[in-house]
C-alpha cells in the first residue's frame, strides 16, 4: 500500500489478508478489542496483515511457521497460538507439519514451551476434527493410487 492512502483503505486492505488467513480466529480477537484498544484492533488489522503479512518475500504458510516458533519460544501465547494455528491449517499447512515444528522448537524453546504450543495445537486439531493424528488415512501417492 502506498503511503498516500487512507486509514480505512489501508484497514480495508488489511481486513481482507486477515481474512485470507486467519478467517473467523482472527476476526474474534479484533472484535474482541473494540470494547478496551480499538486502535490496537485497528493497527492488528491494517499494519500487521495490511502491511506486513502481505508483503511477498515469504509465503503465508512460511510466515505461519515462523509465527509458530516464535509464540512458542515466547511462552504464555496459547492464545494467539489458538489463531495461529487455525492460520497455518488456512494456508496450506497440515497438522503433521505442524506438529513435526512444535517438536523442532522443542530442541531450542525448552520442552514446557512445546509442550504449551503442542496442547495449543491440539485444541484446535480437535475443534476442526482432524484427531487422532497418527489414525487418519494417509495420502495417496499418485504412483500407489489406481
């Protein structure tokens, strides 16, 4: 966006990225701020996925996984792990993709921050049905499907 538009275009622009990849998670905690910081909702929106997450040099699904790591080597971000995790399945990630990076943080957050982010995770697996993990079907190789 350019510098010359307005604060709502850029809050509009910002909707629609937020929209894209966080959908309904994302909406609840901008909804969530207009009774105590608007204007942090309003930044959350327009700076944060206006600005920032639509920018090109990552992919969404690779701006989720560093959004990941960094919430777990943080700690105390279960909320917003919540979203975010919701985020990396709305992008293309799968929940064993997922799962295989809250095991990788472990070796460099410590294993109570993946432990936290893994439960995270686990919520929001359950809410959108997609546990147990190691008991869904896998998916075929174009070479072994007939």
């Amino acid at each position: 966006m350019s510098a010359s538009t307005t604060r709502e275009e850029r809050f509009a622009h910002g909707l629609e990225v937020l929209k894209k990849v966080d959908g309904e998670a994302g909406q609840r905690v901008v909804d969530s701020l207009a009774d105590i910081n608007p204007e942090l909702g309003q930044q959350v929106v327009a700076w944060a996925f206006g600005e920032i997450y639509d920018r090109p040099g990552l992919a969404p699904r690779d701006r989720q996984l560093v959004t990941l790591g960094m919430l777990t080597a943080l700690g105390g971000c279960e909320a917003q792990l919540d979203v975010h995790v919701n985020a990396a399945l709305n992008v293309g990630l799968t929940p064993e993709q997922i799962t295989e990076a809250l095991l990788h943080s472990a070796v460099y957050c410590g294993m109570p921050k993946a432990l936290n982010a893994t439960f995270a995770a686990k919520k929001v697996f359950a809410e959108r049905g997609l546990l147990p993990l190691g008991q869904r079907p896998a998916q075929e190789s174009p070479a072994t499907s007939a």
